[in-house]
C-alpha cells in the first residue's frame, strides 16, 4: 500500500444511537515510505517551494480534505 490516502470500514454497532460513518479516510505524509532521504532529489523552485511547504518535490504532499467525497464511494 503506497498511498497517501488511506480508507477503511470501521465497525457499526447496530445499537449505535448515532448516524454511522461507514467509510473513514486519513492521510499519511511521504517521508513514511522513503527509507532515507536520497541524493539529488528533484527540488522545487524557491517561490513553489515557499507555497508546498517543502523544498524537495517527492515530499509535497497536498492539504487532503475529508470532508470531500471519496472516489467510488456510493454514500450520499
């Protein structure tokens, strides 16, 4: 799983007294799956750099917003 939005199907309790969240989503940053950080890594440029938030492009990683619909989920 090489990822960074990650989704699963917690369990729901039939005596639940509130709605159930069927799908929950979260998001794990870049860094996770580099083991270290190479060399030469492709870098953004100062001014793209300042608005990622980082300086090396293999670990930009975009705001996620879970409130946003998941691709392929049927629920309203």
């Amino acid at each position: 799983m090489n990822t960074h939005h990650k989704v699963y199907h917690p369990f729901v309790s039939p005596f639940d007294p509130c709605v159930p969240m069927k799908v929950k989503t979260y998001s794990t940053p870049p860094h996770l799956y580099m083991g270290f950080q190479p060399p030469n890594l492709p870098q953004f440029t100062p001014a793209e750099a300042l608005r990622a938030g980082t300086l090396w492009k293999p670990l930009y990683d975009p705001y996620f917003n879970p409130t946003q619909r998941i691709e392929g989920d049927s629920q309203p």
